[in-house]
DNA sequence: ACCATTTGACCATG
DNA sequence: CATGGTCAAATGGT
C-alpha cells in the first residue's frame, strides 16, 4: 500500500566524518551518522528499526556498489512482484560495520532496475571494492587491442568470496559486461542507455526527500577514469584478503 | 574442509 | 494482527 521508507538522517554536520577522499563508491546521504549504532543504545531500548538511517537509491548494478556484501536472508514482499534481498557487510563481525542493504527488484524490466536501501555507512573503513576483477593487459606494443578482463571476485585463489549467487545472476545483466572500447579517444557520447546509479528522487516518486547526495563521485566516475586512464597497465579488484567471517556475530541480540 | 549461500521459522515492529 | 526483518540450520560450491 505504502511504502515505509525511512529516510531518518540526523543532521548533516559531520563532514569531517567522509573526509576521507578515496571513498567516492556510493553516496551516503551525507555522512550523517550522527546516529550510532546500538551503541547508543542502551540495553533498554535497541535501536529501534525506525532510528536507523537510510537513504535510497535505484540502480542496476546493485551488486557493485563498492563493498562486500553478504546475503543474510530473503523474504517476499506481499505488495512486491519480485523478493526482497537483505544483506550484511561481510565485514560485520569483524569490523562491526552495521552496514547493510536491501534490494528490491523494481521491474522485470531486460535491465532490471533495482532499489536498494542502504542502512547505515560502512564502518569497516570503506574496503577498496571498486568492481569485480577488472584487469587491463595492454599488449606491450600496440595499444589499440588494449584486452579487458571482467572477472567475478569469485575465480579461484581465494575462498572467502562472498557474492557468490547474486553475482551470478546478475552478471549476465550486467551494463558493465557490456561496455565497449571503440578506437575513439571519447567513447561515452551516445546512448547513455545505463545509468550506474539513478536517484530516488528522479524516478516517478515525488521526490522521496533524497538526501544531499553531496559530490556523489559513485563508482561510475571510477569507470570513466578507467576508460580513460587505461594508457598503462592497471590493476583493478584489489582482493587483498577479506576477514574472516565468522558466519554470525551478533551483539546481543 | 571451509565458507557463503539457501530456505524456513521466529521475532519485532507498525 | 499483518508484514517485514533477522536469525538459524542445512546444503552446495569451491
């Protein structure tokens, strides 16, 4: 009937808080957070699901948002075509980062649109997860075969991979899978048929009250200066090593 | 063998 | 009371 999302931010004064430059995967609504975690609550009151913050925002690449994210659960929404999937920073039990995000399939749409509800910023100290394995090999001689290499942070090598069903799925309707390098210095220029992320308040909704999206570098702007920047050998995907998880962590329940 | 995911049930909130 | 959210155990995959 409605839907209950809560925008419940605090005040946007800690911007000191993302200072920090090389966070520019998605955007808060502006590194509120004055609101803590169950910290703040005492045993008395838990935090109640309203007092979480979190902002919207519609994509269709929700599995790339820049962190790890590790599926805790699914459920069928009664006014929803599609089932909800809930999901936890893989770094919740080591960092105790609260982060956590919900997707919401929007349409069966070829490119389906997805909302997803972030709840709480990343705490873990923002893990490099720019995207998949993404590995330039420029020849070392002609650079015009320049060789991309999309790989899914689920190869071989390392077994703590998260994400392993939900990147399956969505690979194949991945925009990014189908990205193409033409000769041309300015590739981007037609048919900007994808948008990595579209704000809440751009769909039909009447402005759902998106929060200050401030400079919102999303990972889109990592893409673009990869297409770009691909004039020597890059690296991307940094899987250093990912913390243990030990399955569940919780606080107190 | 380990870990992430999967599915169902339980709990909490509204 | 109903819906949504999270927990929890089991299974599969790597």
């Amino acid at each position: 009937m409605k839907r209950e999302e809560s925008f419940e931010f605090g005040e946007l004064s800690a911007q000191d808080a993302m200072g920090s430059a090389s966070e520019s995967s998605y955007s808060p609504p502006g590194a509120i957070f004055g609101v803590s975690p169950p910290e703040s609550s005492p045993r008395g009151g838990r935090n109640r699901r309203r007092d979480r913050p979190s902002w919207v925002k519609l994509t269709y690449t929700p599995y790339f948002d820049g962190h790890l994210w590790r599926k805790y659960g699914q459920k069928k929404i009664k006014d929803a075509v599609f089932p909800r999937l809930y999901f936890r920073c893989s770094y919740r039990g080591d960092r105790q980062c609260l982060a956590s995000k919900l997707l919401q399939q929007k349409n069966g749409d070829d490119p389906p649109l997805y909302e997803v509800t972030y709840t709480y910023e990343h705490t873990c100290g923002a893990p490099p997860v720019p995207f998949p394995d993404i590995v330039a090999e420029p020849p070392p001689t002609a650079r015009e075969g320049l060789v991309l290499r999309f790989d899914s942070p689920g190869g071989h090598g390392d077994s703590q991979t998260p994400q392993q069903g939900p990147y399956h799925q969505s690979t194949s309707r991945s925009p990014f899978m189908m990205l193409s390098f033409g000769s041309s210095s300015q590739a981007h220029d037609q048919q900007p048929a994808f948008r990595s992320d579209l704000e809440a308040g751009s769909s039909p909704l009447p402005d759902e009250g998106q929060p200050p999206a401030n400079g919102d570098g999303d990972m889109f702007s990592t893409w673009d200066s990869f297409t770009y920047d691909f004039d020597s050998h890059m690296h991307f995907g940094d899987h250093s090593h990912l913390p243990y998880n030990s399955n569940y962590d919780y606080d107190d329940y």
